[in-house]
C-alpha cells in the first residue's frame, strides 16, 4: 500500500470526489444508451471523460506527495 505525506489529504479527497464525478458520468451515459441514445451521447461522453482526465490529473499530483 502506498504511503502519501498529510499534503496527499486534500488531493485524496478531491481524487474521490472526482472518481464519484467520473461514475456518475458513466452511469448517466449507461442509462441513456438503454432509452436508445440519440446526439446528447457526444455531451455525456464527453462529460466522462472530462471527468476521467480531472481524476488522472488528481492522481498524477498525489504521486509527488508519495512517501515510499
């Protein structure tokens, strides 16, 4: 298990709430492909993966807080 310095905290937060965000966004997406799609699918998809790139951000900043 990887160990972070008490600086890691916040971005540990923000990288939940940013994978919740990015499972919502997936859901939404899941939800409407079933009701049959349509031109909002451009909007959701790329709502996921604003989503998905804010999370690698978080992540790829946590890394430089990485203790071991």
């Amino acid at each position: 298990m990887a160990v972070y310095s008490q600086e890691a905290t916040e971005l540990m937060s923000k990288y939940r709430e940013a994978d919740e965000a990015e499972s919502v966004a997936i859901k939404a997406l899941d939800e409407y492909m079933k009701a049959g799609g349509g031109e909002l699918i451009r909007d959701l998809s790329e709502k996921m993966e604003s989503a998905h790139a804010k999370k690698l951000s978080i992540y790829n900043e946590m890394q430089k807080y990485r203790l071991d």
